[in-house]
C-alpha cells in the first residue's frame, strides 16, 4: 500500500535532509527569473523587501506566470532525489496502485468544484455583493486562464507531492503509525502558509486554522484512499477556482479573476463550513471508491517483507 512504499529504497535521515535542501535550491533558483521581472517593474518596491510586493506582481500574467513556474522546478528535482538519492520510483510517493489513477484526480476536481460553487452561490447571492467588483477584461482574463492551467498543476502537484507523499511516508518511518503522519503533515502544511498575505489580514486564529485544516483533510483523504489522486484534484479545483473566479487584495495570487472583492472578510465560521465541506467530499467519493473501509487510520504501518522491496 501507499504508506508501506515508504520502507522501499535507501531511507537515511540524511537523505531526506539532501533532499529537501536540493529541492529548496532548485526552488529559488528557479525563482531569479521572477526576481529579475519584479525588480525591472518595479525597483522601489524591489528595494523595499516587502514579501506582499513580490505577491502582488501576480496580479500580471507574466509575473503569475514566472511565480508558479518555481514550483515546476520543486516538482522535477523532488522527483528526481526520490530516483537517484532514495533509490525508489517516483510512483512510490505518489500512490499505493499499480499505477497513478487520473480518472480519481478528476473525480476530486470535479466534487470539490461543485462544492466550491455551491458555496460562493450561497456567499455571494444570498449575502452582501456591495463590496463585489466585476473586473472582467477579456484578454487578460484569457491569458490568465491558460497560465493557471498550464502552472497551477505544478503548484498543486509539488505541495502534494511534498506533504502527502514524501514527507508524510518520512513521518511513518520515524513515527509509525498513519494518524501520527496526518497530525505533522497537516500542521506543517498550515504552518508554511503563515507567510501568506490572506495570516496577516484576517489574523493567525482566523487563517491558520482553516489551512491547517485543508491540510489535514488532504492528508485524510490520501491515506485513507492510498494515494494522493484525490486530494490533488480536491487542491487542483480548490486553487484554480480560487484563482479564476474571485481576488482580493490580500489574496496570496492577485489575478486577472472575473470578479474582486474590495473588502474581504473572514471568520471562524469558514472553519467550520470548509470542515462540513470536507466532510461531504470525504462522503461523496466514499460512495465511490468505498475506501474508509480498507484502511485503518490509526494502526500501525509494519514494514513488509524482504521481497516487498526486490
């Protein structure tokens, strides 16, 4: 199974630190073409060192575009450690089957997509639309589309493939157990998001729960499923939509979105509704694949026999 793959190939601690640190290299080096385009537009604000002013570049297509491409290069050189320092097949973090199932990838974008629309439906037509601006220009709009579909995959993938695979398959070698691995997963994930723009503006307990939460449902649904096929169409759906549809001046990717919401808000309450969303979706795709059932989240992962890693 997907969390077992863990005990295949070379494990040393010192592996996942190199890799780790190669990933975070390839990252920022991947980033100079945006540094270069974001000093070029912009010196002072350059100068400044402001984090939210390199955010807010993405609010150009070009910017968005150089800004994903990072995580590109995160994705290739986390996949290619896993080949040539873990010894292991990049499938090995990503899935327990055979071989990785888009058809389930698809089925979570699409689940979650009728969710998210559901609920901005409810947000936006039954509450107060004064603070809603309709900015839809026809060219950037388009353009901002096929960067967000060609480079939003890699973002997704690479947090993925980083939380619910490789580190979460690290945490079951050193913890064990799988409720253990979805604890430190998911609060990490939530944890490397204080940095977003969306922490400094509603405030750490109202943002950082409703991130650490995702992360704990992402989390959820690869164990419990045996791979991360549906958790990276439920974040793929997420993170499109969020792009695509409605922006905000504190939003951590400003885009040429249909629609920008001069006033955001956000409370507790959205805690609760992304959790009762979660809930359905864990449900829904239950219904589906019938997985809750195979997997126990609270036993402990054995390492397999010696013929597990032939």
């Amino acid at each position: 199974m997907f969390l077992e793959k863990a005990y295949r190939g070379n494990n040393k601690w010192y592996f996942y630190l190199l890799t780790l640190i190669i990933v975070f290299a390839a990252v920022q080096l991947a980033s100079l073409p945006l540094a270069l385009y974001y000093i070029l537009k912009d010196p002072q604000a350059a100068l400044s060192g402001n984090a939210n002013n390199l955010l807010a570049i993405t609010n150009t297509n070009l910017g968005l575009a150089l800004m994903l491409f990072t995580f590109t290069a995160g994705v290739i050189a986390l996949l290619l450690c896993v080949k040539w320092l873990h010894h292991k097949q990049p499938l090995d973090i990503l899935t327990g089957r055979n071989r990785f199932d888009i058809k389930r990838t698809l089925f979570g974008a699409l689940i979650w997509g009728i969710l998210s629309f559901v609920l901005l439906g409810a947000q936006y037509g039954f509450g107060d639309t004064s603070n809603l601006v309709f900015q839809f220009e026809p060219f950037n709009f388009f353009m901002m589309c096929i960067v967000i579909l060609i480079f939003i995959p890699f973002q997704v993938a690479f947090e993925e493939f980083i939380f619910r695979g490789y580190l979460m398959q690290g945490s079951v070698l050193l913890f064990k157990y799988r409720w253990v691995a979805l604890l430190i997963t998911g609060c990490i994930f939530g944890l490397l998001h204080a940095s977003n723009p969306e922490v400094e503006r509603f405030g750490f307990w109202i943002a950082m729960p409703q991130y650490i939460l995702m992360g704990l449902i992402l989390g959820f649904v690869a164990i419990m499923d045996d791979g991360l096929e549906l958790a990276l169409g439920l974040h793929l759906s997420n993170n499109v939509i969020s792009s695509i549809v409605v922006t905000h001046e504190s939003s951590a990717l400003q885009t040429h979105a249909l629609f920008r919401d001069i006033n955001p808000q956000a409370s507790h309450m959205d805690t609760l509704v992304m959790l009762a969303c979660g809930i359905i979706f864990i449900w829904v795709c239950n219904r589906k694949y019938k997985f809750l059932s195979k997997i126990n989240l609270w036993g402990k992962v054995e390492q397999p026999d010696e013929s597990f890693n032939s």
